[in-house]
C-alpha cells in the first residue's frame, strides 16, 4: 500500500467513514479509507448469496435515511453524476396480523388517514394532527438528530427551541421526547390495527415500545415515512458505496481493503496517524477519524497510557443492544400474499400482533429467550427495484430484530438451545419457525425456495466487528447512550480525549442507520475555519455592514 502522509485517515469504511471522507476529499483533503474486511461499504452490501442473478442486500436495505440526510443533500449530485440512481415506492410498509387483517402506510396524508379512519372513527384525523404536529416542529425534530448537541451548534438550538416554544413549550417538547411509543401510541389513536402498524418500526431504532424515547422515534419515523417513502439505490447498496468511493477517488484520495488498524499513534496528546497490522505506519497530519465502537477504540487502539482511566473503564462498559438475524430468500416467484392485494406491492410488511406483540418479544429476547412470536420484517425489495432478480421470480430480505447474544432459553418451549451460543443448527431451526410464520401469509413461500440463506447474530459479527454481538447498530439506544450521551456520558459527541482523534460511526451520536449524521458532522467541523478566521470574516461583514 501507498504509506503516505495524509491529511485524514480514516479507519474503517462504513457509511460515516465514506462520507466524511466523500466531504473532506472534495474540500481538497487528501484522504485515506482503511477497511479491515475485503470489502469496503461495512454494514451495506450487495450479493448474489443465493443463486446467480438475485442480488441480495445482505445487510441494510433500505436508504430513507440517506436520502433525507444531511451527506446526499451535499453530495447527492455528485453521486448521481458517477451512476447512483434513486428508486422509490408510495408503499413503503405495512402490517400483517394473524387474523388476515392489515394496515398500509402510503406516501399520501389523506390516504392514511383514510386507512386509519377504516379501523377505528377518529384515528384519521389522529394521523392528521400527528404528522402536522412533527411538521410544525420540522426544524427542532430533525436540528436534534442533524447536530452536535454537546458544541455551541447544540446551545444554540435550544435557545432556539426555547425562543420559539417558551418555557412551558420546551417542557412539553421535553417531555414527548422522552415519552415511549407505547404511551404515545395508546393515547392517540383509539384503534390497535394503528399500534401495530407503527410500533414495529421502534425496533428499528433499536428500541422497543416501552423504551424512553422511542414515542420520539415513532413520530419521526411515521413522519419520514410519509415523506420520504422507502427509496433504494437501483442495482442495491452497493452502488451508493461504489458512487461515494468513485467520489473520493475522483478527488485524489485513497480507499484501501484488507487493512486491519492496530493502534493510534498518539504523540504529545497528538494523534499523528495509524499503525496497520503487517503494513506499518500510515501518518496524518490533521485529523484521525475512526469509525469503531468504543470498546475497540478504547480496548485496543489506544494505549491505555493515552486515555484517562475513568474514559477507558466506561468505553470498556458501554452496552450493546439485542441480537438479529437475516434471512434471505430466492423464489422461484413473487410471493402470493393472503388477504390484502397491496401486500404483495409493500416495500416492508411486518408480521405482528400488535403492539403487546412487539413488546412481549423485545422482552423475551432482552431476557435471554427466542421469542415465541417474533416480529418478523419481510423486505421486498422488487416491489421497488424489478433489477434485482430474474424477471418473474420472487427475493425476500428478512429480519428478526428480537433475540439475544447468548441464548438462555426458547420462550415457545420448541427449540434446544444448548451451551447459548448461536450454532448453525439453532440458527437454521429458528429460521425455520420464522419461514413456517410467513407462510402462514404467504402460502406459496415453501414450495418456491430457490435458495436460502440466514446469517445469525454470530455471522453478523463475523463479518463485520462493528456489529458487536450481532447487534445491527452497535450499541445499546437506551437513554443514558442516546442523544446526548451517546456513545457515552463520560466522552459524549465526537471528539476524543486525544485531539486531532475523532470517533464516528453508528455507536456515536445521531446513531445507527444509513444517514450518515457522525460523519457529516465531524466533515464539516473539520471543515470549518479556525476561530480567527471565523472571527475576521465576522468582523469584515460588519464592517462593510457599517461602511453601506
Ligand atoms: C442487517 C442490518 C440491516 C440494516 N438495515 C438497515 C436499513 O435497511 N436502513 C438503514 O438505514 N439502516 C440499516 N441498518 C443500520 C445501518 O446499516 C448501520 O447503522 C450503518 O450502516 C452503520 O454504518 P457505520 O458508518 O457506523 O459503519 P459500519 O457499516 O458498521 O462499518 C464499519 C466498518 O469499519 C470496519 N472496521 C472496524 N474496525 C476496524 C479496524 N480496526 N481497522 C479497519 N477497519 C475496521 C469494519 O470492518 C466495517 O466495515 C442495518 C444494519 C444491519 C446490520
């Protein structure tokens, strides 16, 4: 490899690390990716894993997220320029329950509120005012989850937010905040057809419905939802992270695989660059930007000397969350749905009974337990993205947000789950249980499989060390490592106590998902001029303001 003297080094290459190295690169810094696994993009990749021509996304799927974030609204064009392509649908999910009943979620106000109307006389205009409601409050909402909370951008937003909304205001926006879905969810809408349809989509905040905060969650999510629909890159994941590595190329920066970061080179409190195991030193001169979690940036990239020792002890317990599994499926066909038409045209269904449904598995897995009925995400990526199989045929992109690292037990009573540990034989039987749910709506599943491949908790961690105990966004979203304080209260926000050492990724705040917030943020800090050029310039604009 090149070993040359970097502006930024940047270690590993999930989606924080390409755009923060996708913004600086195109500032004119002279960035180096470094990638531990054989391929670059961590958490998001396209495979044909089951049989030729059906190409899976075999981690994240899909990119709502990215598409209303702060990285593709600067880079967007540029990306659209080197081949990435937008697909969208306006059925982005629903929900499947037991009875042969369903809920849809459109891209429409007044068609879901129709929806909602249908199961229970005033939930239409319940939707109405809640999505009016996080609408008004557009600018806070999304100020929270776009800014570094802990830095003046943070005070300021809630000066902001008190000007705007008054003390009793700010109490009250203070207090949804915090407020779990399962509060919001039964004190606004009557019927429990609309608890179902929203509160699964916590799970993919990595909460449950009982958590704090996840009322928050759920609002915004229905909100996006609405807004955004369910868009993915034409041809898979993988052509955002081609796009965005063209993009850093173009610029004369540097992406490289195979390339395992040991240790942090820190010199006088200084980071200076990295050390890669059977490669060397790979120096840089401003900045070192590590997308890990904290248990491997303070366990083992940085020398214990470097770190004060409370930092080290609580980066050493930082938590992760729950368990999941992918399952992924090649069908000789679409899946012929049961009941409702427009599930067989919904980007995601969930399978669930309900919001009781959501909240008994969250807590049989956070106990150590398989659930005994999971709620079971069914992805259908060809309703959006017709490239991604043989015409003709049918592929399903499946997760189970809902199981434990180490299992203790299985709360059906069905399945032996040994010494705890994820073998192949439980991973396969529990996949079993959960392809016998969805045929039960999908009665064609069984004799349609092509192919099938399910990756467990372990699997997940193989492949890719941020998702630490096959947790897909690595690291625990209860309060006290959200928001604020995440990763954690003692190092909370980006910076390190070793300057010129940044920390990004999933584990750091505004968290896990494909928006790219770590990495936008810590782009466009670094990007700033420093304080005296930002106080010259403000100093020669009132001038001038004085002089007209
Ligand atoms: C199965 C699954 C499904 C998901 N579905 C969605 C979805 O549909 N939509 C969505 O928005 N989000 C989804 N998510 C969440 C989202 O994908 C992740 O939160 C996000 O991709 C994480 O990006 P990241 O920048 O934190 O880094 P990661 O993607 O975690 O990548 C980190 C990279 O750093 C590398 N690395 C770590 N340590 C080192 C080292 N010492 N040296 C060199 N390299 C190193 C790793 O190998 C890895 O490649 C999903 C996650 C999973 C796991």
């Amino acid at each position: 490899m090149r070993v040359a003297d970097y502006d930024a080094v940047v270690v590993g290459s999930g989606i924080n690390s390409l755009a923060c190295a996708a913004l600086l690169a195109r500032e004119g810094w002279n960035v180096c990716v470094l990638e531990r696994e054989r391929e670059l993009g961590g958490a998001i990749r396209t495979a044909e894993l089951t049989q030729p021509g059906f190409h899976h996304d075999v981690f994240s799927a899909w990119h709502p997220l990215w598409v209303g974030g702060p990285a593709h609204a600067a880079l967007g064009d540029d990306l659209a320029a080197r081949g990435l392509e937008y697909l969208n649908t306006d059925h982005p999910t629903g929900t499947a329950y037991p009875d042969g009943e369903s809920v849809f979620l459109t891209t429409a106000t007044e068609a879901n509120a129709a929806e909602l109307e249908r199961h229970s006389a005033g939930d239409g205009d319940a939707w109405r005012d809640a999505i009016a409601g996080v609408g008004a409050q557009a600018e806070l909402v999304f100020g929270v989850l776009g800014t570094e909370l802990w830095s003046g951008a943070g005070a300021g937003l809630a000066l902001k937010a008190y000007r705007r909304l008054g003390r009793q205001g700010l109490a009250v926006f203070g207090a949804e905040a915090v407020q779990s879905s399962r509060d919001w969810l039964t004190t606004t809408f009557r019927s429990e057809r609309a608890h179902g349809l929203l509160a699964p989509w916590v799970l993919h905040t990595g909460l449950g419905p009982d958590a704090a905060a996840s009322g928050f969650m759920t609002r915004v999510i229905a909100f996006a939802i609405e807004a955004g629909g369910m868009p993915v890159p034409r041809g898979g994941g993988a052509r955002l992270v081609d796009s965005l590595v063209r993009l850093i190329e173009d610029h004369g920066g540097v992406c490289e695989t195979g390339r395992d970061v040991e240790r942090i080179l820190v010199a006088h409190g200084q980071a200076e660059g990295v050390r890669v195991a059977g490669v060397g030193a790979v120096t840089a001169s401003r900045a070192v930007i590590c997308n890990v979690t904290p248990t491997q940036l303070y366990g083992r990239l940085l020398d214990p000397a470097d770190v004060p020792g409370e930092v080290r002890e609580a980066g050493r317990r930082f938590r992760f969350g729950r368990s999941e599994m992918q399952i992924h499926f090649a069908l000789s066909e679409p899946p012929r749905w049961s009941g409702d038409e427009r599930l067989g045209q919904t980007a995601i269904v969930h399978l669930t009974s309900g919001l009781d449904g959501v909240s008994r598995a969250v807590n049989e897995a956070e106990r150590g337990l398989l659930p005994a009925e999971a709620t079971v995400v069914v992805g259908q990526p060809l309703t959006v993205d017709e490239s991604r199989a043989p015409g003709g045929r049918g592929l399903l992109w499946i997760q189970l947000q809902e199981l434990p690292w180490r299992v203790k037990g299985d709360a059906a009573g069905e399945l032996e789950t040994g010494d705890g540990t994820w073998t192949e034989s439980l991973r396969e039987r529990y996949a079993d249980r959960i392809q016998a749910r969805i045929g039960l709506h999908v009665p064609n599943l069984e004799s349609s499989i092509l192919g099938r491949l399910v990756l467990s908790p372990a699997d997940l961690q193989t492949a890719n060390v941020n998702l630490a105990q096959g947790d897909p966004y690595s690291g625990s979203l209860a309060l006290d490592q959200n928001f604020l304080w995440r990763p954690f209260a003692r190092q909370p926000g980006h910076r390190t106590p070793v300057d010129r050492l940044f920390h990004i990724g999933a584990s750091t705040w505004p968290g896990p998902g494909l928006g790219a917030g770590s990495g936008t943020l810590v782009a466009n800090a670094l990007l700033q001029p420093p304080a005296a050029e930002r106080l010259a310039r403000r100093f020669s604009r009132l001038m001038q303001r004085g002089q007209a």
